[in-house]
C-alpha cells in the first residue's frame, strides 16, 4: 500500500488559534465587531489533527497516485499561506479547487480536512453563518468515520461552535456549549492527563469562556478563567508567545472591570515588556492605548497622556486603524476629563464667590474656611458623577476575530 504523504502534511500545517485581545471601547457588548477587526499579519487558524490515512486511490499506479496527491498538498498549502497573509479571498479561490482535487481523488480525509479549513477561514472573516454550517457537515464527516462526540476533534468543533453563538451574540447558547465541553475536557484530562493537545485545547476554551462571561458582566469569573487559560499556555509554549499576550492583556481587562486597577496595570506592563519580544506585533498600540485609559482611571493626565499619543503613532506606523482608533478614544476620553476638571474649578468658583457675597459674617468667624467647605461639599459629588460616567466606565470591548 503506498504510504502517503497527506498525513504529514495535517501535522505540519496544525497552527495555534488566534488568542486576540479586549481592548477598552466605547461598548463593551459589540464582541462580533470588535473582535473581528482587529488583524495580525502572524496570526493562523486551528486545524483538525491528522487522521489516519489510507491509500483509496485505486485504479491508478503508485507514481501517479503519489503526483496527484502532491499536487493536492500544494494546493492546500497556498491556501493556508494565503489565509496566514489575511488574503481571504485568494485562500478561498485555492481551497475549492483543492476541494474539487480531493472529491475527484475520492480522497474522504483530505475532504473533510478541506471542509474544516474553510470552516475556519469562514470563521476568521467573519462569515458566522457559513462557519456555522461547515463546522456541521465536518462533523457529520466525522461521525461517519467512527469518532465520538467526545473525541479531541469533536471538542475542538464544539468549542468553535460555542465560540461562533458568542460572535453572533447568542449567549446562553454560547455558555451551555463551552461548559459541555470544558466538562468533557475535565473527563478526558482524568485518564490523560499528559496529552498536550487537550490541555492546550481546554486552555484555548477556558480564554474563548472568559471573553463570554465578560460580556455577561460575570468578571470574577472571567478572570478566574484567564488565570487559568494564561498558566496553561505559558506552560506549554511560555510567556514570549504572541497568544499569551493576548490572554495576559484579557486579564488586564478583568481586573479593570473588577475596580483592581493596580492589578490591571500591573498585568498590561507585563504585556507591554513581554511584547518587546514578539517582532511585528500590531496590536502593541492598542496595549498602549489600554494602558492610557488605565492611568486616566488614576488621574495621571501625563502619563495617560503619553501611552495614548504612544499608542496612535505605534498604530500609525503599523496601519492598525484599530490601534489609532483606540488611541483616539483614550485621548477624547483625557480631552473630556479635563473639561471636567475645569468645569469643577469654574462652578468651584461661582459657589465660593456667591457664597462669600451671600454671607459675608460666616467667612470671617471661628471657621475661616466655612464657605470653601461648603462649596466643596456641594461641588465634589457632581464632579465625582461625571468622572465615573466619562472614565470608569469606559469599558475594554473584545476583540478582533478569534478563532
């Protein structure tokens, strides 16, 4: 039987995830939008693992079944190139006539391994329903074949599945399929509990669930799951990876909407010194705009101020429009807090001033400060209203497409 070398070619091509990052935005609950923009030029797409191949190219003799079959991983293979340059449409063109290769070959693995790559790609663009519906036909393949729902292959599915009702903004569907699978992630990792690939599927999960239970206000839990998700992959990759970064800054975002800003600072420098090691990373202004809004959570107008601006030019010279995009909102929100401060001072002022007009006796006895406490403790709760409504709620939105 001719050995082929299809097999070979599932395990190279078997990419990380995208782990893409939340980012503070004017709407914390636009997930699809938010996350979908943003783009990285290194990112790549999870593929199915290898399935065991066998020759079913019959009728033909073993030099040409092996030419066709190169011509196939060829072809696959500019396909995924392409989906790794962000060119969607190119991979797309390439991958239906890989399809059309492999159906003519009767070639069933490279079928349903063509299926979830363009599965996936549908994924990455956005295109939730066309997702939705290959990740079901890869999955009716795949029982065809003999695996069970709680195969590594099903899981990886059904976490994508999970991850696609998140994107389009069905919830509860969302959150009963990550806690399915993440149960039999638990089950699994009982009995294997050395098997990389489902831990670092079940790390993958824990972070997509996190992004899930932040759009549902649950942060506490949302961090407990980063945590996790973060010591998982720094585990098995370490801390100089582009994911763990992403996940790291998703932490970030926890502890800010839990109030723990030191924290949240704490975890976005880490990002920031651990981005150094990562070339072409062009997310690194939109960190830098995270880490603006953060400092403007503390009153530090100058050093919010300089991560912002730091921010928009790192975007700029990146051509990350969402980079500068978040780098403008951080800086609008400075604008805005500054106005405030003024306002504060001016009606600080009018109060003292009428006050003093008003009853001049009480200025001048025992307490000579009388009418500037008074205006303080009539001015300071107002000031303090505006500055929770045009700061601490200025919310992380999530990010970019994650596959």
């Amino acid at each position: 039987m001719l050995k082929s070398n299809f097999t070979c070619l599932l395990r190279n091509l078997r990419f990380q995830t995208k782990y893409l990052p939340r980012v503070i935005s004017q709407s914390h609950h636009h997930y699809k939008q938010d996350y979908q923009k943003i783009s990285n030029p290194n990112a790549s797409i999870f593929f199915l693992a290898s399935i065991p191949l066998w020759n079913i190219l019959t009728g033909k003799d073993p030099e040409a079944q092996e030419k066709d079959e190169d011509k196939l991983i060829t072809a696959i293979k500019r396909g995924v190139l392409s989906i790794k340059n962000g060119d969607y449409k190119t991979a797309e063109q390439i991958l239906h006539v890989a399809l059309k290769m492999a159906q003519d070959l009767s070639h069933s693995e490279a079928v349903t391994y063509i299926y979830d790559v363009l599965a996936n790609l549908a994924m990455e663009a956005g295109d939730f329903k066309k997702s939705e519906k290959l990740f079901v036909d890869v999955m009716q393949r795949l029982f065809a074949e003999g695996h069970k729902e709680d195969s590594i292959k099903m899981l990886h599915i059904s976490a994508k599945m999970a991850h696609i009702c998140h994107f389009s903004e069905k919830l509860d569907q969302a959150m009963q399929g990550f806690e399915w699978t993440l149960e039999k992630l638990k089950e699994k990792l009982k009995k294997y509990d050395d098997a990389d690939d489902l831990w670092e599927l079940y790390g993958l999960t824990k972070n997509w669930y996190g992004q899930l239970l932040m759009d549902k206000n649950l942060y506490k839990l949302a961090r407990e799951n980063f945590e996790e998700a973060y010591k998982i992959y720094t585990k098995l990759h370490g801390e100089k990876t582009l994911e763990g970064v992403m996940i790291l800054n998703n932490l970030s975002v926890a502890c800010s909407e839990m109030d723990d800003v030191a924290g949240a600072i704490e975890n976005l420098k880490k990002v920031l010194e651990l981005a150094k090691e990562i070339p072409k990373l062009t997310e690194i202004g939109i960190f830098h705009a995270n880490l603006g809004l953060l400092y403007l959570k503390q009153s530090l107008l100058n050093e919010a101020t300089e991560a912002c601006k730091l921010g928009y030019r790192l975007g700029h010279q990146m051509e990350n429009k969402d980079a500068m995009k978040q780098a403008s909102y951080c800086l609008d929100r400075i604008k805005k807090y500054q106005n405030g401060v003024m306002l504060f001072i001016f009606a600080l002022c009018k109060r003292f001033v009428f006050i003093k007009i008003l009853c001049p006796g009480q200025s001048s006895n025992s307490n000579p400060h009388f009418s500037l406490q008074q205006a303080l403790q009539k001015t300071l709760p107002i000031f303090s209203i505006n500055f929770q409504l045009s700061c601490k709620n200025a919310p992380y939105f999530p990010r970019d497409a994650m596959l």
